[in-house]
C-alpha cells in the first residue's frame, strides 16, 4: 500500500509541569467552599449510598453515562486525572456530582477502605474542606507556538558525552537523596489514610439553556497515587431526589508510575482545538476546566470523532527523558483498523533537543509533546495513531496509541 507521508503543524509549545515544591513555595490550597444547605447535603448523601451499593453489588454501569479520562503526570508523586462526563439524555438544571475511587490490589477491590464524605454529612459538621482534585499541577504553562520546526540538534561530541555521562551521575544521587526524603516525609505524615478512600469529592453544576448540548458535558478531575482503581461516578438531578434515582458509572483506571527513570507517555489527549487564554484560570474556576494548563486550554474530542474537513491534534506527555544532552525523536504513525491493522501514513519525526524542552528538574524530565494533522487525506473509517518516543541518551523507547473514527462531511 502506496504511503501518504504527511507533515502536521506542531501546534502547542512544549512545557514543564513545574511543582511548587520545586520552586520552594507551597502549592495553592483548593478554593474555599461553602456550607452544605440541607437540599444540598441530602443530595450528596443520596449519591453518597447509590454508589455504596453500587460498589458492594457491581451493579453495571448505566449505559447512557459516556466517560473518558487522561492520565497525566503531575507533582508530589500524583497523577492528575482530567475526565469528560456525557450524560446521553440529561435536561436536569442543578446537578449533583459524586467522584470516588477505590483501590484494587492484585485485581482485587479493596473492602477496607470507606468514605470520609459520609462521615462528615452523618456528624453534620458544617464545611468539609475540597480535596484538591488538580492537585497542583503546578503549572508549567503550555504557551502557544510552533517550536518544532525551529528545532535544532547539537553535535554529540566526546565531552558532550563524557560531561553528560558525569551529569546523570549526579542526577542518580540527587535522586536517591530525594527518595530517601520522599520516604522519611511519608512516614513522618498523613499522605494517604489507608481506611479511607484515596479519592472523593462531590460537586454541583449548574447549566443553562442557551449551552444546549453543551451542557450535558461535565468535566472535572480527580488526583490519584500510582495503582489501579475502581472509579465510581454518580449524578442525580436536585429538583428530583425524592423521585428519581442516581445514575452511576464504573471504570477501572490504571495509574502508571512516572516517578522512576523509564521513560513514559502520558495519555494522549486527541484534541479538537487549543486554544490560547488570556490568563490562566482562578482557582475557583479551574476545577471546571480541567483540561486547562496556564493560559493553554485543550478540548478534548468527544467520541474520537472527527471528520475529514477537520484536522486532528494530539497533546500528551514525555516523561523521563535523558537531559541534559536531549536528543528525543517522535514518531506519528496511523494504522488503518477496520478489518486487519495495516499501515496508513505517518508523519516526519519530531526531533528534540535541549534548545526545544524546558530545563529538566534535580532528577525528572517532563515535557508537553503535540502534532496537528489535515484529516483530508483520510477516508472514512476506523484509525489508530501510535506515538513512539525514542531516546537517544539513554537508548530507551516508549509507545502509545490511540483509536479515532473519521466520518465523512461536515457534522
């Protein structure tokens, strides 16, 4: 099969996530909330016992829930979780939302853990402060440019190698001085009770009419350690408590570890646009924007759905890559998959050197990556796109992949 080699506009700038703790400073407190009114603390507390028994009798998901999440790296050894909720028919104007994850361990759910949100409503304390599901990815901007076409590769030469050598040495004992701090943190404080569950927030949204269909699209985030999860998700109209029942979803999330010397990808964000904001979101707000990052915000694409006077953007992380002295490569390729998975296109490599990323921490690198697409070239039907990060210092590799659908006209 004949290959159209495409060349994508490198759309967004790659950037850091840069911790607060990195920088010396605390990291921001969530947003203060106010106290539950009895309407209010009734709905938490009806969605609160819907997924109890969700939970302790695997009641399948509702099928009118659509869900789709990301896994990013973010600070203090925990991931940040941004995820799209769509109700397929939902009219309700206030609506309750209940997040909570449970821990799984050798594919087993935990039995131990419970919830903290019940005990508070149940003691009737008055304000339950806001678990900081954006934990602080602190945020190394994502400024909109075009870098990669800009990018430059320096010569690798004998004290380039040798001072790059010496450098990573350094960086291996930085890193085990910070894991032995890491270790002496977590057992001097609280990081996670292991009774209670590692994530659970609850929120109320409002939407309006003239949003239309927009409006049945809830985006929020939660924040999780390494692991895998059982996700729980329940929504249930305000104005309906007494007549009506809670509508509940359930994923298994996986949480790869991004703070080891392996280099990894995030997940990858298949974009309809990026857009540029005039200033990065305040607290207040960015729980209802998580996939905002500074004065960048990405919307995600509902479904994997695309058509072909559109064009396709992929946003995702490089983790752990060798620096200083970079020499990155990615790799685009698509593979047609209705039927057998067979070779498409790809576009030309992305290369990376130290003039292209941000300055690498003690011991960790992370970089946002992104490609643009024209999906003109490609007919109606059924896609993958894997990304292949190759690293040249370290000789390493990693891979991911992503399925899409391309329909034909507009929509």
């Amino acid at each position: 099969m004949r290959s159209h080699r495409l060349v994508g506009a490198f759309g967004l700038a790659i950037a850091t996530w840069i911790s607060a703790e990195g920088l010396g400073a605390a990291p921001p407190q969530p947003p203060k909330r106010k106290p539950l009114g009895p309407k209010e603390r009734e709905a938490v507390l009806a969605l609160v016992k819907a997924v109890d028994l969700a939970q302790a009798s695997d009641i399948a998901s509702d099928p009118a829930l659509a869900f789709d999440y990301h896994v990013l790296k973010s600070g203090n050894y925990t991931a940040y979780v941004p995820f799209t909720l769509t109700p397929a028919t939902w009219d309700a104007k206030s609506t309750a939302l209940y997040v909570r994850a449970v821990s799984r361990h050798d594919g087993m759910r935990s039995s131990s853990e419970h919830s903290f949100v019940r005990d508070w409503l149940l003691h009737q304390r008055d304000v339950m402060p806001r678990q900081a599901e954006t934990v602080y990815v602190g945020i190394g901007e994502m400024p909109l440019a075009g870098l990669a076409g800009a990018s430059s590769r320096q010569a690798t030469a004998a004290a380039a190698a040798a001072s790059a050598s010496l450098a990573l040495q350094q960086k291996d004992m930085e890193k085990q001085k910070r894991a032995d701090e890491e270790a002496k943190r977590m057992a001097e404080t609280r990081e996670l009770d292991p009774l209670l569950f590692p994530f659970e927030e609850y929120f109320f949204v409002e939407s309006t009419a003239s949003r239309g269909a927009e409006s049945r699209t809830i985006e929020r985030a939660l924040a999780l350690p390494p692991g895998e999860y059982d996700v729980y998700v329940g929504i249930i109209d305000r104005a309906r408590i007494k007549t009506s029942s809670a509508a509940i979803l359930h994923r298994t999330v996986t949480v790869p570890d991004f703070w080891s010397d392996q280099l990894t990808l995030s997940s990858l964000i298949l974009a309809k646009d990026v857009r540029s904001l005039k200033a990065a979101f305040a607290a207040a707000q960015q729980a209802e924007h998580p996939y905002a990052f500074g004065a960048a915000e990405v919307i995600p694409s509902r479904g994997a759905l695309f058509t072909t006077d559109e064009a396709l953007t992929v946003v995702f992380q490089m983790c752990n890559y060798g620096a200083p002295d970079s020499d990155l490569a990615a790799n685009y390729t698509f593979y047609r998959v209705d039927g057998d998975r067979r070779l498409f296109n790809r576009t030309d490599p992305q290369l990376y050197s130290d003039a292209d990323l941000p300055p690498a921490g003690a011991w960790e690198s992370q970089a946002f990556a992104s490609q643009t697409v024209p999906l003109q070239p490609f007919p109606p039907g059924r896609y993958e796109l894997e990304v292949q990060v190759r690293d040249r210092l370290t000789r390493a590799s990693a891979k991911a992949t992503v399925a899409f659908t391309v329909a034909s006209g507009l929509r």
